[in-house]
C-alpha cells in the first residue's frame, strides 16, 4: 500500500542548531516528493519537490531535501534553524499513475527554542 | 502571499444553515482541490476539478456539494453539517491533474465551526 512516514511527531531543536526531519515512503515507483509546511492557522506551503535528477534539493527558506532511493527517504534538513521556522512540516509524494493523488505524512511538529 | 484566496477565513454554522466556502486563483491552473484537514492530522482529500469537471469524489457526504464555475474558482457548498464536520477547509490547485510535475499550491483556508 502506498503510504509516507513521518516517524517524529514532534522534534524540539534550539535555535542556530542544524535540523533533519526524517520522511520514508512506500510506492511502488519512483514518487514525485514533496516538502510542505504549515504556519499555525496557514495553509500549506511547498518548500521543495523532488522530481529526477540531482538528489540533493534545495528549496526555500534554506532548506534542503536529499532523495535516496535505496532507503526510500526524503529527509528534509536546515543547517541553522531561526525561530520562524516553528511549524507543522509534511512530507508528501504524488502517485506517479492511476488517480495522480496525493499522499501526506501525519506530520511532524517544530518546535525551536530561543 | 498566497496564489490561492479563500474566503471567509472563519465560519461558524449550524447544523440547519446552508453556506458556501470559496476558492479563487488566478495563476492559470486547470486542477483544482478541497481538502479537510482535522486539528493534527494531515490533509485529506476531498474532490478534485480537473478543466472545470468533477474527476474525484473521495465518498464525500452529500451534504457538502462542490461547483466550479470556471477555471478561476471553486465552491463549497454546505448545507446540513454534523459538529464532526468542524475542521479546516483547504483549497488547492495544480497546473494540472492526471500529470505528474504539478505541485498543489495551497490556500490559507476556512476555519469551519459546526454548532
């Protein structure tokens, strides 16, 4: 079955500290990967999608994502995190055929300490 | 800013009202999504438009009802909500459906309160 795994509901980092979020997916192809974040009471914003290519991608905000294939993992990583960053990240992909859906991890909360 | 506005921001109903959430974006897009998203949880999915047509209904309850009028807007119509029903409604859209390349672009969403 096609799902995403986001293993850390909840990861606290202190400001200026490096950050991973770890993201795992089951597909049965090659996935069209997402990195999306939510801002409390925002929407979702895409910070950086991996489609071919370089597997290492870079997004906004200083993010990065590193595509590896035989891990099937998209981690997601910033090498100083800043305060704004506190919010909900969720790692997607998009199915690749039949119905093209999305499919979300459950999350994973950001908190930074000052 | 976001590409895609949603309006209102906040709703309250009751579970007699009829009320409709709207949708709108101008970057051209030609898929068009709602989504309901519970407090914690990620989104979920609840119909897609594609070129202004009906191409997903994930066994949504009658009682929420969407239109496309064009290729700029997307509806929500309510009408008849349980409190269950009290979530955050997300609007998205996509260059396309049915194609891959084509990152969802999110709205900031209705806070729907059921009363």
């Amino acid at each position: 079955a096609q799902s995403v795994t986001q293993p850390d509901i909840h990861i606290t980092v202190s400001e200026g500290a490096s950050l991973e979020l770890r993201c795992n997916y089951s597909y049965g192809a090659t996935p069209y990967l997402f990195w999306y974040v939510q801002s409390p009471g925002q929407g979702l914003q895409l910070l950086l999608k991996y489609f071919s290519g370089d597997t290492l991608v870079q997004g906004i905000k200083g993010f990065e994502a590193e595509f590896k294939r035989s891990q099937s993992s998209f981690n997601l990583r910033k090498p100083s995190v800043h305060w704004s960053d506190a919010a909900e990240y969720f790692c997607a992909f998009e199915m690749t055929s039949g119905t093209y859906k999305y499919i979300f991890g459950t999350g994973t909360r950001l908190k930074v300490l000052a | 800013d976001t590409e895609v506005t949603q309006t209102p921001k906040h709703l309250v109903m009751g579970m007699t009202n009829k009320k409709s959430l709207k949708c709108e974006q101008h970057m051209g897009h030609r898929a068009m999504y709602w989504y309901k998203q519970k407090a914690k949880k990620p989104p979920e999915l609840m119909f897609v438009y594609s070129y202004e047509k009906l191409s997903i209904n994930e066994s949504v309850p009658s009682r929420f009802s969407p239109e496309c009028p064009n290729s700029s807007l997307l509806n929500l119509h309510l009408h008849a909500l349980q409190p269950e029903d009290s979530a955050l409604y997300l609007c998205a859209s996509s260059q396309h459906h049915w194609r891959v390349n084509s990152p969802l672009h999110f709205g900031n969403g209705t806070r729907l309160t059921v009363t």
